[in-house]
C-alpha cells in the first residue's frame, strides 16, 4: 500500500495511487453501474450547448426539497432574542440537544437553552412534575430575568397544558408569582420552525400587552411615533440586524425590535462565557404596543403575530426580507412614509454605488455568457 507511517499522503494524493485507481474502477464497473464516461462527456458537452441553455431559461417552476426544522427550533430562536431570557422547552432532552447544537454549530456561539426533561413516565402520566422541577432549577441555576417555555412533540402529543402548568410551578414556588414565563405551544408535527418562531413571538407579545396571564392588568395602547421592527428567522441575523439598525438610526427613527439575537450569537472570544447578551428588554417589549406601525421581515414567520399587531390598532407593513436593491427600496420606502422623515442621503450616496457595482458584475458576467455560448 502505498500509505505507511513514515509517509502519509493526504487522501486527495493517495487516492490518485494505482490501488485506489483500481478500486475506484472496479466499484464503477461492478458496483455502480454508471454511463460510459463517452456518455458522461457527450451529456457535458450538450450542457454547453444553446439547445441545453433554451431548455434551461424555459422552465417555469422549481421545487426545492425545503430545509425545514420542527416547531421549537424557532421558539429557541425567539427565547434568544430577548434580554436576559432562557429558553425552557418542555420535552424531552434530545430535542433540546439538536436546537441548541443546530444554532452552535451554525453561529459558532454556545446557545443556552434547557428541557424538562420528559421520559417514558412523564408521557404516561403527564410532565407537570418536570415542569414544576424544570422551572426550580432554570431559575436557581442560571438567574434569568424572563423564562420563555415552548414544547417538544411529546408535550403535545399527550396534550400537556402549559397555561395550567406555569401556574401550578409558579403555586409550587418554583419560581416567583410576578416572574415572567411567556409560553407557546409549538407542536413540532405542525408547520415548521418559522411557525414556532410565529407562536413564540405571539407569546411573548400577549404576556406583555395582556395581562401577565392574568398577573397584571392588560397594557392600554397609546400611539407614539416609534415603529417596530420583526426580523423573522433570520440565519444571517448577527449582520442583518446591525444593518437594521443602522438604516433607522441614519433616518433618526425610535425603533422596537422585537427579538434581536444579533448579540448573543456574536459575544467576543474573550475567554468570557456569555449565558445571555443584548436582545429586546421587557421595556422594549412593552413600548413597542404604541408603536406607530410595526414593519416585519418574512411574512410567514410572522402570519399570527402580524394579526394580533394589527387588531391592536398599528399599522403592520409585511416585506418578503428586503432582498436585492428592489426589496432594499421597498423598505427604505416603508420607513419614509411611516415616518414621514426625509431618506438619508447617505442612504441614496450606497445605492447609486450598488447599482453602479452591479452594473459592473453584470457586465462581466454578460461577457462570461458570450464566452460560452456566443452572441444570444
Ligand atoms: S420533531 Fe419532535 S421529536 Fe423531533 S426534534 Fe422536533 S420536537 Fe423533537
């Protein structure tokens, strides 16, 4: 074998080795069953031709298998968004292991989040007592200010009542009477996660403004001239939401956002762990019922929350995430006529030089096409 401890060949060399040739030749040959390579490189070349780009352009509909999560997924999310907020999801601990793995791995920032941890028992007779337990420890271990409860297919599967629940903790002592645990149902048989994100958001929004599950009085609405802004479940939050802010803050709008985890997915390597960073605070929250109007990225993320909003009396303006300098204008446009502040000329000076450096790119991929195919 040509691999030896006194020599290691990287794979992309040792692969290209006579015995792994051999191998990779009769596994085609007896294995796979594959097309000629003739076939493969007449089927290349027909790519290249303008029958192959004709066939291409004329396609008029594309599916995509969706990258879809489950319900909590987005709840974790949202919980992440506000200030001092730990998510608790009552389930079963592997979930909660996938949601806070899936967002490490893709902000490269530990996410805290915890579960009741529900087992065969609790799904038999009911997880009140993980609840009851769960809430006790979450708050006595890691102090948050606001404990924001989803569910796991078990929860709901065996139906447990959440609104009942916190109540019956919060009797039991787990944690005090006046603490806010917003709560949603997020079954994760239904929808995906930008619905859980939806009933997250909603949960959050109706603890607020009506009543503190029936701890405090309702909040009475009285317009202001703030607006408020919903970013949706967004990947690319920890850039997004600083750009956000930064096109309120040129036009001199008061801005609530409504769940921003740009924060704590983007704390600094300083060898200091940060449990909870940045986000909405319960004043925001509160504040953002006499908004003027709430302006919400990604439609779908947001289909109840955008009707609670409105029949609270503001305006709700829905944008499909502002992408390319058409979806850019459309908010930019959105935030003048709700405002009726003038739009930054520092704004304007950005968008001559975006169009004129996508006309650039334009161009030279206009001269790419021309190399390929010729004059269209
Ligand atoms: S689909 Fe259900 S079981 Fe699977 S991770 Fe989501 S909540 Fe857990």
């Amino acid at each position: 074998m040509p691999q030896s401890a006194d020599k290691i060949l990287d794979h992309e060399l040792l692969f290209r080795e006579p015995e792994y040739q051999e191998l990779f030749r009769s596994k085609k040959e007896n294995f796979e069953f594959n097309h000629a390579d003739v076939k493969v490189a007449e089927i290349r070349d027909w790519t290249k031709t303008k029958e192959y780009k004709d066939k291409n352009f004329a396609r008029e509909a594309l599916t995509v298998n969706p990258a879809k999560a489950c319900q909590p997924l987005g709840a974790v999310y949202v919980a992440n968004g506000f200030a001092k907020t730990l998510s608790f999801v009552h389930g079963s601990q592997g979930c909660v292991a996938y949601y806070r793995s899936h967002f490490s791995r893709h902000f490269k920032e530990p996410t805290s989040c915890v579960s009741s941890s529900m087992t065969e028992d609790a799904a038999v007779f009911g997880g009140l007592n993980n609840m009851i337990d769960g809430l006790a420890n979450a708050y006595n271990l890691y102090k948050p200010e606001m404990i924001a409860v989803s569910t796991t297919c078990m929860a709901e599967v065996i139906g447990d009542d959440l609104d009942a629940f916190i109540k019956n903790s919060k009797q039991k002592g787990s944690v005090p009477a006046e603490f806010d645990v917003p709560f949603a149902h997020t079954p994760a048989f239904v929808g995906s996660h930008v619905t859980g994100y939806d009933n997250a958001l909603l949960g959050v929004l109706k603890h607020f403004w009506d009543g503190k599950a029936g701890t405090a009085e309702p909040l009475v609405r009285s317009p202001d001239e703030s607006i408020n802004f919903i970013g949706g479940f967004d990947g690319f939050v920890v850039g997004n939401m600083k750009e956000v802010r930064r096109i309120f803050e040129l036009f001199g709008a008061k801005v609530n956002i409504l769940c921003d985890p740009s924060e704590v997915w983007n704390t600094p390597t300083d060898g200091e762990f940060r449990m909870y960073d940045g986000g909405t605070t319960k004043a925001e929250v509160e504040a953002a019922l006499n908004a003027k109007a709430t302006i919400i990225f990604q439609e779908y993320c947001c289909e109840k929350t955008a009707r609670y909003i409105a029949e609270k009396g503001q305006e709700v303006v829905v944008l499909n995430a502002p992408v390319g300098v058409a979806g850019t204008d459309r908010f930019i446009m959105a935030i003048a006529r709700l405002t009726g502040l003038p739009i930054p000329a520092q704004l304007e000076k950005e968008r001559g030089q975006l169009v004129d450096a996508l006309a650039d790119s334009q161009a030279h991929l206009h001269g790419k096409r021309y190399a390929l195919y010729g004059d269209p």
